[in-house]
C-alpha cells in the first residue's frame, strides 16, 4: 500500500519475518513498468559506534598519545 505521503507501507508479517525495524531505509529500484523492487540499505560497519562510546559508563577511557606531526618526517 502507499501512503498519502507516497510511503510504502510493508505488512506486519513481513516486517517480522524480515526483522524490519522503524528508521530502516531501502532504496526502491525499478525493474519495469509496475515492477521495482525494494532492497535494504546495508548499515555501515561502524555506524552506532560514536553513540555506543559515548554510552560507556567509563568516562576517561580514551587516552592521549603524544605523536609528531607527519611533516616532520
């Protein structure tokens, strides 16, 4: 079904069965006439990573490394 907002609205089974959480994107490719296909945009590896560390209950677990600059070398 498409929304009024021109959004594509997946049945519940299948979001289920497919583990299809709110905030997913998939990008809409088309086949032909009447025909696309929805593929799952894949996460990028670290996304999340920022938020998970600044959600560590250890605050001060980055230390600082003294490093010369690359134009010095």
């Amino acid at each position: 079904m498409i929304s009024s907002k021109g959004q594509i609205v997946l049945p519940a089974e299948f979001r289920q069965v497919d583990q299809i959480e709110p905030g997913q994107e998939f990008d809409v490719e088309r086949l032909d006439r009447g025909d696309y296909r929805l593929v799952r945009r894949t996460a990028p590896r670290n996304e999340g990573a920022i938020e998970w560390l600044l959600a560590c209950p250890h605050k001060d677990f980055v230390l600082h490394v003294e490093s010369e600059s690359t134009d010095t070398l």
